[in-house]
C-alpha cells in the first residue's frame, strides 16, 4: 500500500517517464532503416519409381548433403555473382571488401530445416533471405531456390554417375580375377585327370573291376598251366604207347584217357560256371574243348578192336603216331595261352597299382582342389555381387538423368514482404513503454529515498510511539478546490491521451509497415 500510495502521489513523474520512452524509441526506430525478408519452402521429393524396383544409389544423407550444397551455393565465387547481378548492397558497396559483403549476404540468408511430424526425416526445408527493398528480397530468394534445386540435380547424377563408375571399374577387376581362378582351375584339373575327388567313385568302381579281371585272368592262368601239365603227361603217355589207327588211317585215342580228360574238363567247367556267367571267354573256349573230346569219345567208342593179325600193323604205325604232333600242336597253343595270361595279369595289376595311386593321392588332391575352388567361389560370388550392384546402379543413373529420382520442389513461390520484419514496430512501441515506465518508477524511489514523505497513519505509527490523537480534514478554500478538480480533470485528459496514443500509434504503425 506504501509504494501505490507513493507512485499514485507521483503519477504524473510516471506517465510523463512512459511518454518520453516511448516518444524517444518510435522516433529512433524511425531512423532504423526497415529489411524485408523473402521466404519459400523447397519439398523433398521421393522418386516417382518405387524403391523396390529401382534402389537410389545415392546413399549420402540428405542433410547432409544439403549442407553441402549450402556450402557451394554459398561459395564466395556464387554469392559474388549474385551480388553483381542483382546489384545488391549499393551503398555500402564503396566502404566494402568483396569479403565483407559475401559475409554480409551469408548473415542475410536464412536456412531452416523442416521436419516430418512424428518422425526424424527430413521432408522439407526454407530458404529465406533479408534486404532493404521487398521486390530485391523476393528476386534474391527465388535465385537461391533456383541454385538449390539446380544443384540438387547435379549432385545426385554426379553422385550417381561417380557410383556407377566405380563399379565398372571394380567389376572389371573382379572380372580379371575371376578368369585367372578359372584358368587356374582348368590348369589343375587337366594337370591331376584322374586324381581329383569327383573321380574318386569312378576309381574305386574300374579297381573292384580290375580286380575281378585280375582274379579271372589268374583262374584262367591256373586252368592253363593245369591243362599244360595235363598235355605234357599224355604226349609222355602217348609217345611211349602206340596207337591204333581207325578205319580212316586216323590214330584213335583210348576211350579211358578220352574219359578221364573229359570228367577233368567237365569239373574244371562246374568251377568255372560257380564264379562267371556262360558268356565269359574262359566258360566259352572250355566248353568248345569238351565239344572237341566228346567228339573224339565218340570216334573211339564206334572203333572196334583189332584183331591179333593187325598187332604187326599196330607195332608198325606206333612209331609214325600223328597224335603226338597233335598234342605236340595244343601243347604249343597251350604255352602261347600261358604267356598271353600271364601279360594279361601283369598289365592288369600295373594298372590296378596306377589306381590304387590315384585313390592313394586323392585326399592331398582334393585339399588342393578344396582351396582353389574356395578361391574360385569366392570370386565368383564377388564377381556376381558387383554385378547385380552395377546393373542396379545404371538403373539408378538413368533415373536420374530423366530427373525421376528424389528432387527438390519448390512448393510456393518467393513471397512478395508486404512489411518490413525489422525494426518491428510493435516490440518498439513496448519496449519504449517499458523503458519509460521503468525510469518513471525509478524516479519515483530516488525521490523518496532523498526526500521521504509519510502518506499514511500506519506510517506515522511507526515513525513514533505518541498516539494518534485526533485526524483532521483538508480544509480547502473555494479556490483550491477549484484547482484540484481543474488539476484532476487535466491528469485524466492527459492520462488518457497518453494512453490513447501510444497504443493507437503503434497500430497504425504495424499495420502501414
């Protein structure tokens, strides 16, 4: 209540301190020259072909790219350009280096980043620029719009061309490589034809083959050299014993040595047939020389025996038998079927040895094999990779060279300032109001502490411990009293004026710019 009795006391020091500040900042703002300022916003566009078709192979984050881009459009070389087209800053242009005024215009141009709603993305983005004169302000923003969005495209093709590039380049060094593995491939496995692990299978299947020839062929051996002895003990037999001659002058055979060589051939084939089928070479040429002794027993059994009279004939004949040169003949043919078996079983164990090599070696192959091929997938699949990834990427250049990929779209126009944003009118108006208010109130407290006056009775009692005995009235004359209404009348006339003004002015003021 002190202080309100204190500043109602001195009411005029305060209004008259209101008017004063504010008459003092309207008419310094007056003076400040005013600054438009031109803003557009610039949309981020997706490309119109959906990522699932065609990958952007322009992985750079789009802010930063944008401030990329922003540190070429605001080159020193650019912003010189803009300056003399536009013939921006004429007057202080004789006071100025070429670097003061680019960073004067960079003070002068605003960049403020948009964001979607919800979400971190950028999806959009200001660009604005402050000047002297609205028309100038629009024109220099629509410039910078055009540089944005011009070098927007340049970046992403060139980003874009620089990534397809570079993948060219190293798809051809993975092609080299791959064809050098490949060569190396070819070279190993014409080099170890026969040792490699694929073949393995192949190997074991011709060994168990080889094998069961091998055992054939020493069966066969065995059945000839039995056959060789058994011819060799009936040309011993039959060059100490005559033979008879049949009705043809032949010599015939005893059916008793026909018998036994038969049963001995007939159990030689038993044997045989347990082991191969009837197609095999050896079942063949000893059923033919069963045929052949079957013939002969029968030749022998129609024989009929010679008489006493024919033994001079028979003692005569022996010593021109032509069954020794028979069985001299199968005898020969018989050492030659040796010899031939016996060159059959080294040939086949010689190569029986040469794949038991093989299979013996296959393991230290198939590492060898293991490790170039791994080299070979390796580069394959690389090769494969940059590829897709090149194929991808023309795709992708050639989205934006037909501008489809993400774009910069200017959503409106430069706006045309119809006010300048600075000085602002209003917050001059207030603050001359504060800055008066605040010196009338400070007024106000110097004077009361240099000169103190007591205004109420709570005062007075605190000032002294006499009681307060009696309260008199202001005793006025006519004349004072006239003059305090005509003074009361004044205050408010002025107060209200003062309070009409200022807030009337300002107005005005904000709305004529």
């Amino acid at each position: 209540m002190a202080y309100w009795a204190r500043l109602r006391a001195r009411r005029w020091w305060v209004l008259s301190s209101l008017a004063i500040g504010w008459v003092v900042i309207m008419a310094a703002g007056i003076f400040i020259p005013p600054r438009y300022r031109s803003e557009t916003v610039i949309l981020v566009e997706q490309q119109q072909v959906p990522e699932h078709y065609v990958q952007a192979n322009v992985a750079a984050d789009l802010q930063q790219r944008l401030q990329s881009m922003s540190e070429q459009i605001l080159s020193r070389t650019r912003l010189l350009m803009v300056i003399d087209k536009f013939h921006l800053y004429g007057k202080e242009r004789a006071n100025m280096d070429p670097d003061s005024l680019v960073q004067r215009m960079r003070k002068d141009i605003a960049i403020e980043l948009v964001r979607a709603s919800g979400r971190n993305d950028l999806s959009a983005f200001k660009v604005s620029y402050s000047a002297s004169n609205a028309v100038l302000a629009q024109q220099v923003t629509g410039e910078l719009t055009s540089a944005f969005i011009e070098e927007n495209l340049r970046t992403r093709a060139r980003m874009s061309e620089s990534t397809t590039e570079f993948l060219e380049s190293q798809l051809a060094q993975a092609r080299t490589a791959l064809t050098e593995q490949e060569e190396k491939l070819r070279k190993f496995k014409s080099e170890y034809l026969g040792q490699l692990p694929e073949q393995v299978q192949g190997n074991i299947q011709i060994l168990s083959g080889l094998q069961a020839r091998l055992q054939a062929s020493r069966d066969a051996l065995n059945s000839a050299e039995q056959q060789h002895l058994y011819l060799e003990s009936l040309l011993a037999q039959y060059r100490n014993t005559p033979l008879r001659p049949d009705a043809s002058g032949n010599p015939v055979i005893p059916a008793n040595d026909l018998e036994s060589r038969l049963e001995q051939q007939k159990a030689q084939l038993a044997e045989l047939s347990a082991k191969y089928t009837p197609q095999h070479p050896d079942i063949v040429m000893l059923k033919e020389k069963i045929a052949a002794t079957e013939k002969l027993k029968e030749e022998a059994d129609k024989a009929k025996p010679a008489s006493k009279n024919d033994d001079a004939s028979e003692a005569k004949s022996s010593s021109l038998n032509p069954a020794t040169a028979q069985f001299e003949s199968q005898l020969k043919a018989n050492q030659l079927e040796i010899a031939n078996r016996k060159k059959e079983v080294r040939d086949l164990e010689a190569q029986m040895e040469q794949y038991q090599a093989r299979l013996n070696v296959a393991p230290v192959r198939e590492q060898q094999l293991a490790a170039i091929t791994r080299d070979h997938e390796q580069s394959k699949q690389y090769y494969e990779s940059l590829l897709a990834k090149k194929l991808q990427s023309e795709m992708a250049t050639n989205l934006e060279r037909r501008q489809q990929g993400e774009q910069f779209r200017m959503i409106d126009p430069p706006s045309l300032p119809s006010r300048p944003y600075f000085p602002n009118r209003l917050m001059l108006s207030l603050a001359g109001c504060a800055l008066g208010l605040a010196i009338g109130v400070g007024l106000v407290v110097l004077v009361e502490r240099m000169e103190p006056t007591v205004y109420l009775v709570d005062e007075l009692r605190g000032l002294t411990n006499a009681p307060v005995l009696a309260e008199l009235p202001v005793l006025m004359t006519d004349i004072e009293r006239r003059r305090s209404r005509l003074r009361l009348i004044s205050e408010t006339i002025g107060a209200a004026v003062i309070l009409t003004i200022i807030p009337g002015v300002t107005i005005l003021t904000y709305l004529r710019g």
